[in-house]
C-alpha cells in the first residue's frame, strides 16, 4: 500500500542537476520530496567521477614532481605508488564528503528517500525505497535529473572491461592495473590513462576517430597528442571489434586499423567509450523517448513545461559544474513561474580535461565560427614566452578568439599546465563579451600563467 502526499517539487537524482534545485526550492517554503539509490547526494560525481577521480590524479600528479627535480636543482628519487593507500586516500574523500552531505540533509526540510522514482502520469511518481516501502507523491513540478552512465561497445567481450565505476567506487578494490587498454580517446579514457601511467602502468588509448577528444578544436587534440604520445600509446582509426581472455588469464583487445586487423594483450580493459542518459522507469508514457537524451530548452523545461531534465539527462553538457549551474535556473524558473528570465548560457560554460598537461577551453573554437560565418580574430600566447612555463620548462598555449568587429572574446582555449584553473576567468570573460582592449588594460599576477591572458589580448587589443 503506498503512502501518498501532494507536494511542490519531486526531484529524481541527487546528482548536481538534482541537488541544487532541491535545497533552493526547500529553502524558499516550497515541499521538496527527492529519491536516489544512492542514498546520498553528490551522484556519479562523488560516487565515481569528479572527486574520486580527481583525489587519484592528484597522487600520480605529485608522483611526476621529482622528474623536475634535475631542472630546479634538486635531489632525490621518485616515491613508489602505493595502490591500496592511494584508494584509501580516495575512500576518505567520498566518505567525507558524503558525511558533509548527510548534515546538509538533515538540516535542511527536504524528504529524501534512498530509493529509485516511477512516473505513473505527469504528476505522479512512485519511489520504492531500500527498505521496500512505496511512496506515491502527487507533484506540482517534477524534476528528472537521473544522470548518466557508461555507455558500452557492443561487442564480445564486453563484459571483460571495466568501467570507471570499477576505478572510483567506494571501497573499490581492484589490484593495480600493470598494463591498462583504454577504448575511447575522450576525456575519461585520456585522464585514466594518464594517471595510471604516471603511477607505473603502461597504459594505451584507442581512439575510433582520426582524433583524440573528438569535436574538440583541432590544436588542443593534437598538442595533447603529442605531449601523451611520449609516455601513451594512442592508435587512432583503431575500431575495436572485440574482448577476449586467453589461456593464461591475460585479456586480448582486438582491433581494425588501416584494413588489419590487430590486437594486444593487457591486464585491464576500460570502456570509456562516453556516458549515456538514464531515464527514469515510465518517461516514455508522457510521450519521451524510450532512450537518448531528454529534449531541454535554456530553462531545462521539457516538453511538458512542470517538468524540468537539468544535467547529464539532457545531455548538453554533460559536466558536474554545468549540471549545477542547470539545476539553479531551473530553480529560478520554477520560483519566478518563468518570469525570471533566467536561462542557461552554454556557450560560457568551460571544459577541462585532467591529463598530464591540462588541456580546457569555453565558448567557440575557430571552426565553429567560421561555420556561423562569424569574422573573428584569433590571438595565440606560447607557454614558451612565459615566465612560470619556463620555470617549469613547461610547453603550452593560450588561444584567444574574438569576434572582429567589436573585438569581444567569444571562446579560448588552453593547452598545458593550470588550464583547468585559467579558464574560469575566460568563461567570465565570454559570458560578459569582454573586449580584447579590457583584457589588454587589466594586470594578471606577475610571473603566473594568468599573464598569457594579458599578452594575448594585448596582441589584438592595443
Ligand atoms: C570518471 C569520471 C570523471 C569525471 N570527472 C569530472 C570532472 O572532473 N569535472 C566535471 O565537471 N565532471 C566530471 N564528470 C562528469 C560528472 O560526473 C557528471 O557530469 C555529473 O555527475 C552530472 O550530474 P547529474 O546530476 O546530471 O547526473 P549524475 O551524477 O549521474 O546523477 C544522477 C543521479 O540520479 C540517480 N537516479 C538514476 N535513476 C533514478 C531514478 N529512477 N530515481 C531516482 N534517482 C535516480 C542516480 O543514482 C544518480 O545519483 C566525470 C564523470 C566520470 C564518470
């Protein structure tokens, strides 16, 4: 027998597309109910992606340190990697993190149930919680923010390769991959491969397309190449056709490249072949599709405009900041009943990819532009130029692109070291149309690598 209630909001997934929108709505009177399996906020993010990944490249990041040693005058040895103590390491974040979380739920008036949501009509969702009990709640607005997972090859083999579930889980446990094949040269398949290089495995990426980071502009993939392809194998046209274990319990990745056929041996297979939306049992009644994406205008409203899909669901941008970012304007709508004007600006939204070196970039590439049949001035900044990057003997780029006539920056691109961090002002920067002469008269740290922005802009706007 199921427990029924009228409330405001229903939200499905405490993800970053689903948390946000909760804690607003709940904090401005309205009666939130949320559900998730995990039974905790933070989704994929904190389950599996962002945090975990990112506390196990940081320990392969501080472990390519004494390489530099030489260079600064230093002695002393590389530290071994402990496995086991780096996971723990991670664990501790999670478990952490997830403790902040439980406080922020009970302090809050929102109804969370661990537990997976039903749609029965457009009003109506079922959640049937861990411990088996049905909830029916009759919802004014219902927000569909169940994320995504991996997708997987459809090929033989495929259950044999792990995911990054299997890497950053709480309380994962697998032993240290010596030799690791990554299927997928995007940016989960290029950061697992560049963190377990960098903690002693030998660690290749097959790429299916003539790039790595597919759609991305041209110059970072292939700078980002180059600077991999010294420590990384990266096939690329490699289509892989299938998994197989032999004899003595190693794995065999087999591959098509330029007509042959070809295959290696491994240890660990990861498919990182990019993340699929889930949708929640019942969409497809109020006429969704069955699969793919969920179909969003820049205030997250669905088709049925009570019902709003922010983050990965969508996919539009499928990145925690940006599902953040999603859930707080579906919020506003939802508060100002869509007299906020509030909506999403894609297009300032930054991308960072976490390998040995970064690479990030907002806004419009070149190619983009030019397909807009936008004039545009492009104005590149070498990390060779630069104080910080010879310090560190460091390579790199900074790449500004402004639209010509009033000279306002409508996207940029970074490759090299602290790209993830360089970018947010230059998303600030596209958002706003900031002028190339604003960026010129403006002073950057001395001697950080925030300076190139100056020097770039400064190329065009004095
Ligand atoms: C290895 C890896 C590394 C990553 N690194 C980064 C990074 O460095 N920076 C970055 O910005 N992004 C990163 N991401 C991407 C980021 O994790 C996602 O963009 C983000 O989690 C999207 O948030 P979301 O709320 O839309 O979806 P999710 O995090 O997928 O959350 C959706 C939630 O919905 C729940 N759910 C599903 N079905 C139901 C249902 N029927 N009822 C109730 N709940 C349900 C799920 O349990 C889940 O908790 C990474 C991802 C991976 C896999």
């Amino acid at each position: 027998m199921a427990i029924e209630s009228d409330i405001d909001a229903m939200i499905l997934g405490a993800g970053g597309g689903g948390y946000p929108v909760a804690f607003r709505l709940a904090k401005n009177g309205q009666s939130v109910v949320m559900a998730d399996p995990i039974g905790n906020l933070g989704g994929h993010c904190l389950a599996e992606g962002c945090g975990p990944s990112k506390t196990v490249r940081e320990a392969s990041l501080a472990r390519t340190w004494p390489d530099k040693y030489p260079l600064l005058g230093l002695r002393g040895t590389k530290p071994d990697a402990d496995w086991r103590a780096i996971l723990a390491h991670k664990d501790r974040l999670q478990s952490s993190r997830y403790a902040q979380h439980r406080v922020q739920i009970e302090q809050s008036s929102i109804v969370f149930h661990k537990g997976r949501g039903r749609i029965v009509d457009e009003r109506t969702v079922e959640v049937t919680t861990e411990e088996g009990k049905l909830y029916r709640y009759h919802a004014k607005h219902l927000i569909v923010a169940t994320g995504s997972r991996p997708h997987i090859l459809p090929i033989p083999g495929a259950e044999l390769a792990l995911t990054s579930h299997d890497f950053f889980r709480l309380g994962a446990d697998l032993p240290f991959p010596r030799r690791l094949v990554a299927i997928g040269g995007g940016y989960i398949g290029l950061e697992i491969a560049s963190m377990l290089q960098n903690l002693g495995a030998e660690a290749t990426v097959l790429e299916v397309t003539d790039q790595i980071l597919p759609g991305v502009d041209a110059e970072i993939a292939s700078f980002l190449h180059n600077a991999l392809a010294r420590r990384i194998r990266i096939p690329v046209h490699a289509k892989v056709t299938a998994i197989e274990r032999g004899m003595t319990g190693d794995l065999r990745v087999h591959y098509e490249q330029a007509g042959e056929t070809k295959s290696i041996e491994t240890d660990c297979v990861l498919m990182a072949t990019g993340r699929e939306p889930v949708l929640p049992e019942g969409l497809s009644t109020l006429g969704f599709p069955t699969e793919g994406k969920i179909g969003v205008d820049d205030r997250l409203r669905t088709q049925h405009p009570h019902i709003y899909a922010p983050g990965d669901v969508n996919g539009r941008s499928m990145l925690f900041h940006s599902a953040v970012y999603q859930s707080l304007v579906a919020a506003e709508d939802i508060l100002s009943e869509g007299r906020s004007g509030k909506t999403v600006d894609f297009e300032s939204i930054p991308f960072t990819v976490f390998t040995e070196p970064e690479v990030a970039w907002v806004g419009q590439t070149e190619a983009e532009a030019t397909a807009r049949n936008v004039a545009t001035v492009t104005s590149t900044y070498s990390y060779r130029k630069d104080t910080r990057a010879q310090i560190f003997d460091e390579d790199g780029f900074i790449k500004l692109l402004f639209e010509k006539e009033a000279c306002r920056l409508i996207g940029a691109q970074i490759a090299g070291i602290e790209a993830a961090q360089l970018i947010a002002p230059l998303a600030l920067a596209v958002r706003g149309g900031t002028t190339a002469a604003t960026l010129s008269y403006m002073a950057f740290p001395h001697p950080m690598i925030s300076e190139g922005i100056n020097h770039a802009a400064r190329a065009v706007g004095l």
